[in-house]
C-alpha cells in the first residue's frame, strides 16, 4: 500500500525519493526505516542539493590529515607533533524558534565533533546574523542567542574568542547563528568515526534520550520559514546540559588520549541521533550493527522506537569499544559519572537491524540509507540581482569635505561596524589561559602548549556583497579571512565553512549557491588553504524571502613563533603608519556593497572585487616585513573603508593619528570605499624605508599616511574627529 503524502511530509521526502527508496529497498520501508531515510536524506544530512557542488573544493595539501567528509571534522598538522581538527557549524532554525537553546545546543553540537576525533577543544567563535535590532523579535532573537552561546561555551571552560556580528534586513526573524570550534590533537592521536570488528560493543553515553528534536534533521533544518511553522517546530528544538557535556568531554577525551587502544571509534550523536551515528559509523568501518533499543535510557515513558532512533537530544556520543574492554570503557565513564550503557553491537553484514524486546523492528542498508539522491540545476542569476550588481555607485554625489567627520562619526555607530565588546564581554575568552590575542581585532590568537608556536582564527563572510556577486562575494569572504590572520602575523593553511542560503529549488538561489561555491575554490587555490570541513545550511528564509547569500569562513593561521604576533591596535606615539596592497585614493566602484552606500544612500548595487594575485603578494609582504621586525601593528582595512580602520586602530590603542595625505578625487570612496586587498600598518620610526623597500621588491603599492600621536584626535584627509566622540558612538551603536 503506497505511503500517504502527510506521511513524506512529515519526514521530508518527496513522492519521487520516496519512489527511489522503495527501488533501491525492494521492499515498502515501514514507519521506523522511513523516518531514518528521511533524515539521512535529508540536506542536513545528505547534503543532496549540495554535495555535487562541494566536489569543487580544494580539499588535499601537505598538511591535511582527513578526507572532507569522511570524518566529524578536519584536522590540520601544524608542525611539532601537534594537529589542529576544526569546523563551523550552523543552528540556524533553531535559534529561530528558541534563541537560547538554539544557540547553546549549537555550541554543544560543534564541541562534540571536536573532540570526537580525540582533540581537546580550545576555542570558540561564532558568526551571527540578526535582521534590525531595533526590532523587538530581532533584538530578542539576538539577546538569546549571545546569552545561550556566553552560557553554554563559559560552562563548558571553552573560551569564545572571536567571531563577528552582522545586521541586516534580509536576516528579519531568520537569524544566522554558525558556531566554530578549534581543537588540539597530537597528530597521530586522531580518534575515526568507525564501526568495525565483528562482535565490539555500540556503547551509548552521556545524556537519556528523550523526545526534544526529533525530527530536527529532516524538518527544522530542511525546511522554510521557521516564523510560520514555530509552534509545529518548536518541540524539534534540543535543550542542552552543559555541565553533563563537560563532563562528557572530560571522559571522551581521557579515552582517546590514553586509552585509544580499548576503542574502535567514537561519534557524536547530533542531527537524526542514533540513525546519523550509527548508520555512518557503519559505512566508514564498511560493517553493519545490532541494536537492543529497549537498553537505550529514556527520560520520558512510552517512547517508540521511532522516537529513540531520530531523537536529537544533546549530551550523547556513541563509543565503539572493542569488546574485551568494555568493562574498562565503562568503569572511565562511572568514575567521570557519566552513563554508560551498550546497546548493541557490530556484525559483519551491511545492515543495521533494529530490535525491541527480541522483536525486529526495523532492518536498513547501510548503503541504501548513506547514499543520499544528488540534484544539481542550472542555476538563473535573479534580474533585480543582475540590475543591482549593474547599477554605478558613481551616480550617487560625492561626500561634502565638510561633512566627512560627521559621516565618520554616523558610520561607525552602525551596529556592523561598531564596538562588539558588549558581545564578547559576556564570553569568557581567558580560560584554559591560552589566549594571547583576545577578541576585538582581526583575528583571535592563541598559544600552542608546550611549543613557540601559535595558531590564528578568524570568522568572515558578507551576504550584501554576494548578493551583488555570488563569485566574488565568496572569493572575498576568503580573502578577508585569510588577510585578518595574516595581520596577527599568521600564515593562512586552511579553511572550514558554512554556507547559508536559501531553498535550492529556487533557481535563483541554487545560482548564488554555485557561484559563491566557485568563489571560495578560487580564492583558496590562490591562498594555499585548502577547505577540510564545514556545513551547509539551506532554507534560510522568512516572509517567503530568503536571507542574503551568506557563506561564512573560519580560517587557520599558523605562527611559527607565537610571541611575534601582531595586534590591530597603534601601539604607542611617533610610529609610522602605511597603507599596504592600494592607496588613499580609490574608484566609486569600491563603495559596491558598502556600508557607506546603504547608510547614506540606502542603495546596495554595485560589483565588489577582488585581484586574488595581488592579495596573495600582500600576505607575503606583512608576513615578511613582520619577520624582519618593522612592523607594531597591522590591521585589515575592510568593511568601513579607509577611515574606519584607521578610527578603529586608534580606538583600541588609545593613540591620536595625524595624517599626511590629502584626498584627491572622490571622498566618499577614498574614506569609506571598500577595496580589498588593503592592510593599515604602524612601524618602527627607523623602518619605514626598509618597509618601503621591500614592498617595492614585492611589487606590493604602499603608501605613507602619516604617525600617531599623543592628541586625541583623528586626522584623514578632510576628517578632523574627536576621537572622545568617535568612542561614544563606536561603543554605543549595538544600543546594548
């Protein structure tokens, strides 16, 4: 008898994967095998609109140690021994319905896939997206979500060290919340996610199970508009415990780092539960499983076996133990008091066979159910999107000298270029006492143990520009990233993402998808940072919109010596400052996508570029120069343009800065333009000319600006700004 359609719905599944199901199954699936296909195909899960795009990556280098998809994240060796495993993650839905458990459980999810491979978490970061604050669901959604990501990474002993807040229309009730963590791991200490041996145990722990997410794979992260079906999907949000995951990581971690040899494998439990862990650990270890569901502990009474295999509840890692230390796995997991329990085992078939009370409830292919439909399309760039990109932001009149501080002044109260410490002081960024560049600059910094060495993270993306151009848009998300860690003084070596789009179906998303997708492979070829995990989180929409194009990068950068790193803040008086990679003066094309255009203007049009070559050179010379000892500081100059940055390095250093350059040509885009390529540095008086040598050598442009001062005031061209003032409205503008 053919499934009824509010049965596919329920998981899903369209009549024609439904079809293809029962073809490949040669058989009708009953109740429980459809709910665990229909999350396994589901996008979150199977990444069936996506997975074909991503093949274009560059994926393999030198220093990566896993295969892109194949584990729960990427690791990276960083020399001495040590490996760095990390990945960014989203929650968006869920932080739509319930901000706080959205966020916390975000958290949670990410710090499981670390040290699931065997490293230890030691970073945060987060990248946020949230319509207009000053409306009241927005600024709800956004007070939540910081709250549940300060409550569940501070218990946790986690520090949050970077990250970015962005507000923008198209985010209205649909917030962005991607999580990024970073572990530490001896390279030949990573833990696989693998079943195998006839015969070794599936060992649940951590939490109960309960109902809370079920259905989270399938529907609230495959679906649209989270505002209309809040109340059908809020039972779908996962609470979270963090004191329990704590725990939780404390043993998994022991058991890996010491005791490896008593474990095959070990997996989180996060999208589908069971089903995801279970049924991957099975096709990597090329086994199939047994599992007793009547041993799974359950926190609410009357529970189906339906229910237990597609339950998201937090707090749960599935342990494959080799059976003759079992008892030693379980006897780890007591004395961290954290439950234990097996439910079934390994076998040498390729299915996973359910049973409750000796009873057969359910038998599915590990093949079947791991290898998701792919669709790819023929993506149509949208006519507004093409008329936008179109339109010269040359049209608009230029700014008024006269005006230029007010302007200043207005645009750094925006809240995407205004002070975020209000943010992050509600995160603990101290902890584990590793951090030596702490949030609020470029990127975040943060001590190797036991060596000289550092590593250097940084989170990027911009949905207005890759609405004007999805391809350049992506490219430029990566070349910000990689630039903000290369001002800290750290080498770019790799890339972990998160693509935020709309529903594929829409051609005209599909189209931004692909082209941001091309962007990034770009850019990452030209860099040498080659993308070893992520996520993809479509069906970002509300009002029947979707939100901006929004693919997020999480870069690594490795310092060889850690006290050699830089900061964005002028350091003291009487210091050169250079402008590297471009010059005071810039074409009106540089204000496409800016944030001087929509805030004077209202206008996002234009096309932002990006000369990925000549980034490249700019990495080697701040890199070089910083080697050679010239440099104090070295700050990005991105969103904002020239006089932002400089207002920012003054800002966070304390120190005036008296320039000597006047502007000729347009104002507005020599102060506010956005050009890329562009890094503000401050050197040593005697080094200026070495600086300028070398950049000649390297056919990087650089250009003089001017010295800091002891004045508390900003000097750039036609700005003469009180930098009392600029601080007033710099720290105000989140109206926190």
């Amino acid at each position: 008898m053919a499934v009824e359609q509010e049965a596919l719905d329920a998981v899903a599944l369209s009549r024609d994967e439904y079809d293809l199901l029962v073809a490949r199954l040669g058989r009708e699936p009953n109740d429980v095998e459809l709910g665990m296909f229909g999350s396994l195909w589901s996008e979150h899960c199977g990444y069936k609109n996506s997975r074909p795009l991503l093949r274009r990556f560059p994926s393999g280098g030198d220093r990566v140690l896993t295969r892109v998809g194949e584990e729960n994240a990427g690791a990276i060796d960083i020399g001495d021994g040590w490996a760095v495993v990390m990945k960014v993650e989203s929650h968006n839905h869920p932080s739509a319905i319930e901000p706080y458990e959205g966020a916390a459980t975000g958290v949670g999810g990410i710090v499981r896939d670390i040290f699931a491979m065997g490293a230890y978490p030691i970073a945060l970061l987060d990248s946020l997206r949230f319509g207009p604050l000053d409306e009241g669901n927005n600024r709800y959604l956004f007070e939540g979500v910081v709250g549940g990501i300060g409550g569940y990474g501070n218990c946790l002993g986690i520090p949050t060290v970077g990250g970015e807040v962005v507000v923008g229309g198209p985010y209205n009730g649909n917030p962005l919340v991607n999580a990024m963590c970073v572990g530490l791991v001896r390279a030949d200490g990573i833990v696989s996610a693998t079943a195998s041996g006839e015969g070794n145990a599936l060992l649940l722990v951590g939490a109960d199970t309960g109902r809370d997410g079920i259905h989270g794979a399938s529907g609230l992260a495959s679906r649209t508009d989270p505002e209309a079906r809040f109340e059908e999907m809020r039972p779908a949000v996962q609470v979270g415990n963090p004191f329990l995951e704590k725990m939780l990581m404390e043993a998994c971690f022991e058991i890996a780092s010491e005791h490896r040899d008593w474990i095959v494998g070990l997996q989180d439990l996060g999208a589908a539960g069971l089903t995801s862990s279970v049924l991957e650990c099975c096709a990597r270890g090329e086994a199939g499983a047994v599992l007793n569901l009547e041993c799974v502990p359950r926190r609410e009474s009357g529970m189906t076996p339906y229910e237990v295999m597609l339950s998201e509840s937090q707090e749960r890692m599935l342990v494959i133990a080799k059976r003759e230390h079992v008892a030693d796995v379980e006897a780890l997991f007591e004395r961290w008091e954290v439950d234990c329990i097996e439910i079934g085992q390994v076998t040498d078939g390729d299915e996973v066979v359910l049973r409750e009370d000796g009873v057969e409830v359910g038998r599915v292919p590990v093949e079947v159910a791991t290898e998701a439909p792919a669709y790819t399309r023929d993506g149509q760039r949208s006519l507004d999107a093409l008329a936008r990109s179109q339109a010269n932001p040359g049209a608009f009149p230029d700014l008024r000298p006269e005006a230029a501080t007010e302007a200043l002044v207005a645009l750094i109260a925006r809240p995407n270029l205004a002070s975020k410490a209000e943010v992050f002081r509600q995160y603990d960024h101290q902890v584990l006492t590793n951090t030596v560049v702490a949030p609020g600059g470029d990127a975040a910094v943060l001590r190797v143990p036991g060596t000289t060495r550092g590593i250097a993270v940084a989170t990027d993306g911009n949905g207005r520009y890759c609405q004007l151009d999805a391809h350049n848009g992506g490219a430029i998300a990566v070349a910000e990233a990689a630039r903000n860690v290369v001002c800290t003084g750290a080498r770019p070596v790799a890339v972990t993402d998160c693509l935020n789009f709309g529903a594929p179906e829409n051609l005209e998303v599909y189209a931004t998808l692909a082209g941001a997708v091309d962007g990034i492979s770009a850019a990452c070829e030209a860099f040498g940072t080659p993308v070893v995990s992520g996520n993809v989180s479509l069906y970002n929409e509300s009002g029947g919109a979707p939100v901006w194009p929004t693919p997020v990068i999480g870069m690594l950068g490795v310092l060889e010596n850690v006290d050699a790193h830089l900061g964005a803040a002028f350091e003291r008086a009487g210091a050169e400052v250079w402008l590297l990679g471009g010059t005071v003066e810039q074409p009106a094309r540089t204000l496409a996508g800016s944030e001087y255009l929509e805030a004077v203007h209202g206008a996002v049009i234009g096309t932002p570029t990006v000369d990925l070559e000549a980034e490249a050179q700019l990495h080697d010379l701040v890199l070089g120069a910083n080697d050679a000892g010239l440099l104090l500081s070295a700050h990005d100059c991105s969103d904002g343009g020239l006089a932002v940055a400089l207002a920012e390095c003054c800002l966070l250093g304390g120190y005036g800065f008296a320039g000597e350059v006047e502007v000729e040509g347009r104002i507005d885009a020599a102060l506010f333009g956005e050009g890329q390529g562009r890094i503000i540095v401050s050197a040593r008086p005697e080094a200026g000319e070495r600086l300028a040598a070398l950049a000649e050598e390297m056919g990087v442009p650089a250009t003089r600006l001017g010295v800091t001062t002891d004045e508390g005031v900003l000097r750039c061209g036609p700005v003469e700004a009180d930098l009392d003032e600029v601080r007033e409205a710099w720290e105000s503008g989140l109206g926190l």
